[in-house]
C-alpha cells in the first residue's frame, strides 16, 4: 500500500487533480474576498454617471445627447482595451493585470473626480473604461482557474453576487452623499457633491490593486506557459493554506499539461538576461499570444463564440441602455412629481428629459435642486435590493442542470414583455417594479452566460453599451414609442440565440 501511494504521488497530475487535492479553505476565502473590490469597481465605474447625471447636468449644462455620451465613453474605452487586455493577461499573467489595473483604475477615476467640462469628464471615464476592463475580465478567469470543477460554478454566481451588491452600494452611496450641499474651490478649479461622490468610487479600484499583491499567480496560466515549477509552488501555497499542513505533504510532484515543460527557460534567477535574451523572450510570449488566438477562429470554437457574442451584443445593449438611464429617469419622476405634474408615464418623463435645453435658467435651478432631494435616489436602492434578494433566491437552484439549461432561454423571453411593458407604465411605483424584475432576471441571465463561456467578455459586448447609450438619446427624440419597439426587438433576437446555445458548468477548464 506504502508503495502504491508513493507510485502515484510520482504521477504526473493535471490541473484538475492538482487543485481538487488542494480543497477549498482560507486561501479561497481570502481570494473571493481580493475579489470583491474589482467586481464593484466594475459596477462604479460603469454606473457612477448615472447617479452623477442629475447633479452634473446643470454644472456642465449637458444635453441628453451629451449624456448619452458619458454614459457610452467608459464602454468606448473597454472596446478598444479588450484584445490588448486579453493579450496581455495571457502572456504575462493574471496577477499583474489585476495589481496595475486596479492601481490605474484608482487613478484615472480621481482624475474623473477632478474634471471641470464636459471633455474632462469624458477623457478620464474613457481611460477609467480602458483600464477597467482588463481586471474584471481577468479577475473571473483568475477565480475559477484557483477553484476545481467542484466548486467552479458557485465562483460564477459568486460573480454575479458581488456585482448585485456593488449594485446596491452605489445607489446607497449615492443616496447618503449627493444631497449634500458641497462646494469648495482650489486655486481656479470648483469642486461639488457630485466630484467628491466620484472620488469616493475610485476606493474599490484602489483596495483591489493592494490585496491581489498578496496573491500568486495562476497555477493555470504557469502551467500553459510551461512553468510547471512555479505552478507546482502555488499549489504547494494553497494546499498549505487551505490544509494547515506543510508545503511538502502536498501529495502532487508532478504536473502534466499539453505544454512542454519550460520552467528551467522561464525561472529568473541566476545571471541576468542580455537584451538579445530579453528581446527573443519577449518575441516568443507575442507568438504565444498570436497562436492563442487561432483556436477561436476555427471550430469548435467559431459558431459558439459567434453565437455568445451576438447574444452579449444584444442583451448587453438592451440591459444597459435601461439600466444607465434608470437613475435619471427615476430623478425626473420625483421632480416632476415635486412639481405638480399630472402625468408621470414614461412616455412623458422621456419628453421632459429631451426637452430639458429648452428651459429657461430658473427652471433648470429648480429642477437641479429637485435632483438633489433624496427621494429621488430611494427607487433605485429598492431596485437593486429586489436584484439582490432574486439573485439570492435563484442561487441555490441554479445547481439543477435543468435549470441552469433553461433559465437563459426563460429569463429573455419573460424579458421581452417586460421591457416592452415600460412604455405603458404611468406611475414611478409601476416603473420601479417593472425595471427591478426586468435587471434581475437580465444580471441572473448574463451571469448564466459568463458561466457558459468560460469568462470570455467579447468586444461586441461594450460595443452593444456604446451602441445602445448613443442610440437611445436619438430613439428618444424621434418619439415615446420608438425606443421601445428598438428594445424589444433586439431581445427577440438575443432570445433567438439563446435557444441554441448548451449551458455546461462541469466542464474541464482548457
């Protein structure tokens, strides 16, 4: 029996085996918990204009195609981000992106927060876009690439919760500090509520690039570049962590990947490289690169990667284009309410929203000041609390292949009449109702697909936000009517690919 057990402790293990002896534990914990940071700085800085909108809007006099702008510009960034991203954190590795990305992010939304005009605001929500996307893409890979087939489909519902409650933080945040009158100046340059809300959302950016120093590398990514020794010592670091036992009694000697064993080329102690070294090191990791992008234009990869893209490019629009404008729509609601307005449908807020130009100064004063009331930030906190508890109620039976294979196809076509049903609501008690089921069931179908592909987040993807916050303003103008009917659509489409599209969270990461 001795003999047996020192025979396979000499086999060579995959990344499944390796990591399924490694359990789960404090090391897990501790980075779920390096995680939460860089998921709700993905929902800051994707959403923080939006609260920001009704209290900026008289300081910047925006237009709504100056807000449709603002809310696309940080998407903007993510699109041309996502290759290089995608690049970067496949040949260097994932701890970098996070680390760096987190730090940029951190600094590029406190330079956000410093903006006096319009083109301010946007240079800096472009580059915060640009350097976002790299973490969260990364931080999802880099999560379940710690964790076995075991527990891998709770990372990705984990994923989902945190950006859930990063949802609800911001409206509270936003509900506890834009009502508060702050004005101050420093030497030429004025600061309000609104910038110093902006400066606080930059903290999870920050607090994420300081506790993922404390993190190695992807056992998984070292084993597919052929470092099999730093592999083998980061599983060591888990199990010791996670077991309380010895780096030594982790029972794994040997790890086994297509990848040829290069860890003697990759190891960097010893003498110092030369540039020549330096250089045909650094040509190798862009070949590498280049060569792992061939698989995903050739079958199997192609039709399923050209299906989850069309799907992400239409439901991604849809759901953002409501969710980024809900927090403005709700603000004119409690104006218009606050004013004494007969009718506060839909179609009517979208009118006084496309019309807000034409007002004269003192009625722009009264209406920025109704803005700051904090009523008008109250349905948006009971919008993300119903996500919340949905996601919260649909977590457990999301462990049910039954479930898992059909809610995507469910949840988009419920999601069909829901947004279509926006354009008949007449009160902000409907609306806050509507909205609320509509978000949830699109974030618990948009952490389906997550699952589905691996944490593959596709260009197509931001460009269906861009798109979708650039167009909307238009429809908008155009009548009540048309952006609704331009919603609906996209979600039969995006409900179309669902259909054939195989939900299989057990699968072997590759």
């Amino acid at each position: 029996m001795a003999e047996r057990a020192k025979d396979n402790a000499e086999e060579a293990a995959d990344f499944e085996t390796a990591i399924a002896e490694c359990g789960f534990g404090f090391f897990n914990l501790f980075i779920l918990c390096s995680a939460v940071p860089c998921l709700t700085a993905m929902v800051f800085s994707a959403s923080a204009l939006s609260y920001v909108m009704p209290s900026a809007e008289c300081d910047l006099d925006l237009s709504i195609v100056d807000k449709g702008m603002l809310h696309a510009v940080t998407y903007a960034g993510m699109i041309i981000s996502a290759v290089p991203w995608g690049f970067i954190a496949d040949t260097i590795g994932r701890r970098p992106v996070l680390i760096a990305g987190g730090w940029l992010d951190g600094f590029f939304v406190l330079c956000a927060s410093l903006s006096q005009d319009t083109a301010q605001l946007m240079a800096f929500k472009f580059f915060d876009g640009f350097i976002i996307c790299g973490p969260f893409a990364v931080v999802v890979s880099y999560l379940a690439e710690f964790h076995g087939k075991q527990h891998r489909p709770y990372i990705m519902l984990f994923v989902g919760l945190c950006v859930s409650i990063g949802s609800m933080l911001l409206p509270l945040l936003a509900y506890v500090l834009l009502p508060v009158p702050i004005l101050f100046k420093v030497a030429s340059m004025k600061f309000r509520t609104w910038q110093v809300f902006l400066a606080v959302s930059s903290l999870p950016s920050l607090l994420s690039g300081l506790l993922h120093i404390f993190l190695p590398e992807s056992p998984k990514f070292l084993m597919s570049q052929g470092n099999y020794k730093k592999a083998l010592d980061s599983f060591q670091r888990i199990y010791k962590l996670n077991k309380r036992k010895s780096r030594d009694s982790y029972p794994i000697k040997r790890l086994t990947d297509p990848t040829p064993d290069r860890s003697d080329d990759l190891d960097s102690t010893g003498r110092s490289s030369t540039l020549k070294e330096r250089f045909s090191r650094a040509k190798r990791k862009f070949l590498d690169g280049i060569r792992q992008l061939k698989p995903m234009f050739s079958n199997p990869y192609l039709a399923i990667s050209l299906q989850v893209y069309c799907l992400h490019f239409c439901q991604i629009m849809c759901v953002n284009s409501v969710r980024l404008w809900l927090p403005q729509i709700f603000a004119t609601m409690n104006a218009m309410d606050s004013l004494g307005a007969n009718d506060t449908s839909m179609c009517a807020v979208l009118d006084h929203n496309a019309n807000t130009k034409s007002m004269d100064e003192e009625e722009k004063m009264v209406e920025c000041a109704l803005h700051h009331d904090p009523d008008s930030y109250l349905d948006n906190i009971i919008v993300a609390g119903i996500g919340l508890v949905g996601f919260l109620i649909i977590f457990p039976f999301m462990r049910f292949q039954v479930v898992a294979s059909h809610i995507l196809k469910v949840f988009l076509f419920i999601c069909i009449f829901l947004v279509g049903s926006l354009y008949f609501v007449k009160t902000s008690l409907v609306t806050m109702i509507v909205s609320a089921v509509y978000l949830t069931m699109m974030g618990i179908c948009a952490t389906t697909i997550i699952g589905m592909s691996v944490v593959i987040f596709p260009t197509l993807m931001r460009l269906g936000s861009v798109s979708g916050n650039m167009l909307l303003p238009i429809f908008m103008q155009l009548s009540c009517l048309a952006p609704f009917l331009w919603l609906c659509s996209l979600m039969s489409i995006a409900f179309l690919f669902s259909l054939f599209l195989k939900v299989d969270d057990q699968q072997s990461l590759n």
